[in-house]
C-alpha cells in the first residue's frame, strides 16, 4: 500500500514539477498558532509539511530553529501535543504528508512502540530522525517501517559513493539532500554542485530527492525546483513567523506573513516547472 508520501510525488511527477516541503516547529509560538499555519500552509502552496518535534539539544539546527523550539517548549509543546496538532489538521486535510522532524531522544522517552502507534493514528506519513544513523536501523527505522511510515533519510555533501548505499538502505518515501555541510539556515545553495548531487544520488535510487538548507526565496526555490523533486524551506519561514512575533507571542501578522512566504516560494516553484516546459 503507498503512502500518501509517495502518492504525492507520483502526483507531482505527472504534473511534471517539484514538490514545495514547508518546515515549521510543532507548536511555536503557540499551540494555536501553529495549527493555523499548518492548516494555511496547503492553501498558500506548500505540498508537504514538515513539523519539528521541539527539543532542547538540537544540535543540527542553526539559531533560527533552535529558537523555534525552544518557544514552543516554553509554550508548553510536547510530543502528545505535536501528534495532537497532526491530529486536528487531519480533520480538515486527508491528503497533504506531514512529515515529523526532530531528534530520536524525545520519541524514546515517549516509548517507541507508543510513539509509532499514535504517530500513524494521528495521520503522520514519514519521519526524518537527523540523529539515528543507518548503523542504529533497528532502534526505530525498521519499525516505523513496519507500521507504515517512510523513514526519510539525509545525505549530505560529505556522503560518498561508499556511505551512500548505507544510507539509502531502508530509506523510503524520499531523500533529503542537505545542500550545505553546517547547520540549517546558512548561506545559498550552489545550484550546479546540488545539481551534481542530485544526478550523482539519483543513480544510486529511484527514490525521489528533495533539496534543503539555504532556500529563503523564489529564486533560490526556482532554481533547487529546476534540479530536484522537491524543494525544502524551513529556517526562512521560521524566520518570517519569528519577525511577526510582539513580545515573543503571536501577532495579527504571523499568519500573513508565513503565508505570503510560502506563496511566494510556491510561486518560484511552479514557475520553474513552466520555463523548464518552455
């Protein structure tokens, strides 16, 4: 039985374009606010969601997300609220993937078997757990595969020809090509050496591959859309939603202002698709 990750990308290819992957954190500023803007994000464009699961050592993520987090842990965000909020978007959208992102300690803590059971009631579609190598598949990967989820994983600049069938063994759903060696939100993407990546991972799977890290703007999502099969912005509409914030809390311009970014965004997208029929 397919995914409704994989439905989507079959979709998408048909359409003969790249997905746009949005990233917000589960429950930042608030609860509330970031059902909002979950529930916005298919509307303004995006086509799958990514949804940070909030910890306190997040030792992959620049300041952007890691602020992020922590406001939704102040915010009182745990991991029952974050499949919570999966929960009551599935109320109203029975089709677009939510993937959740984060750390593997939270979902330890919760307990693995409970975890997975409630994450695929809830409607969640994948997990991306940038801390659990291949080397540690048993742990949670070969489970949550069991149970119906993709298991995401990244490659990066520094996976070589020899790491990256390790890495792609018991992927599913995608890959995720991290496009910058560092921490996320730093500098633009080099659209030709992500294009080399891309072709050089492309022959190793036929799984798709989506692009992140450094994408904040039409431009910079054209151009990774123009190479890839999906597209992944997150520190940028962190960044939106954080600039609308008065006083560390939610403002009339946090929904408009996340939104008309992933509009935006979704606009280079599709419009890369559009020149490259031309």
């Amino acid at each position: 039985m397919t995914t409704r990750i994989e439905r989507r990308f079959a979709a998408l290819k048909e359409e003969g374009r790249a997905a746009l992957m949005t990233f917000v954190m589960g429950g930042d500023p608030d609860y509330g606010t970031a059902l909002a803007i979950v529930k916005a994000l298919p509307p303004a464009g995006a086509d799958l969601i990514e949804i940070g699961m909030p910890f306190t050592d997040p030792m992959a993520d620049g300041p952007a997300i890691q602020a992020a987090g922590l406001r939704a842990l102040k915010g009182g965000q745990t991991m029952k609220r974050t499949l919570s909020l999966v929960r009551e978007f599935r109320r109203g959208d029975d089709t677009t993937p939510i993937v959740l992102m984060g750390y593997y300690n939270p979902i330890y803590i919760y307990g693995v078997e409970r975890f997975l059971a409630d994450a695929k009631s809830a409607g969640v579609d994948g997990l991306i757990v940038v801390d659990l190598p291949p080397e540690e598949d048993s742990e949670l990967c070969l489970p949550a595969m069991k149970a119906g989820l993709n298991f995401i994983r990244l490659a990066t600049p520094t996976t070589d020809e020899k790491r990256l069938p390790t890495v792609l063994t018991n992927t599913s759903g995608f890959v995720y090509y991290v496009s910058i060696t560092g921490i996320t939100g730093a500098a633009a993407p080099d659209a030709r050496k992500v294009g080399a990546a891309v072709a050089r991972i492309k022959a190793h799977t036929h799984l798709p591959v989506a692009v992140g890290f450094g994408v904040r703007d039409a431009a910079s999502a054209a151009a990774i859309a123009g190479i890839a099969d999906g597209v992944v912005v997150g520190s940028a509409i962190v960044e939106a939603l954080r600039g609308s914030l008065i006083e560390g809390k939610a403002s009339a311009r946090t929904l408009p202002d996340v939104t008309s970014l992933v509009a935006e965004l979704a606009r280079g997208v599709r419009g890369a698709a559009v020149a490259a029929a031309k």
